[in-house]
C-alpha cells in the first residue's frame, strides 16, 4: 500500500490492510512524507520540528497494531 501521508493508513485502508494479514498476506505500507506539513491542531499537539518524529512514532505503533 503506497499512501502519501502518515494516518493516511488509518483513515483509508486500516481494515482492509488488517483482514488481508488475517488472510497471511503480506503487507507493506510506504509513505512518501513524514506528515511535517500536517496540520497541528488546535491545541496543537506539539511544535512544529517535533511533528515529524510524533507522526513517525505513530506510524510505526499503527504497523505494529495492524501487524504489517
């Protein structure tokens, strides 16, 4: 699966990545940003140089979750 955004994974295809492993599929999930134009929220969640690595952290918890 090729998405152009962290949480892009969790809000498009979560499920479908998920049922797929269940079904001993191989899944590969590639991002083609680290989400550093995100939006930071309102309050935001942390500055704008630590978003990055916040969406990174994430990401890789999403993987592990999903068990891609």
């Amino acid at each position: 699966m090729i998405l152009a955004h962290p949480d892009d994974e969790s809000f498009v295809a979560a499920g479908l990545a998920r049922r797929h492993v269940e079904w001993d599929a191989e899944v590969v999930l590639v991002t083609t940003t680290r989400g550093d134009a995100h939006r930071m929220g309102d309050p935001p969640l942390c500055d704008r140089d630590a978003l990055p690595a916040l969406q990174e952290a994430e990401l890789c918890r999403v993987v592990d979750i999903l068990g891609m």
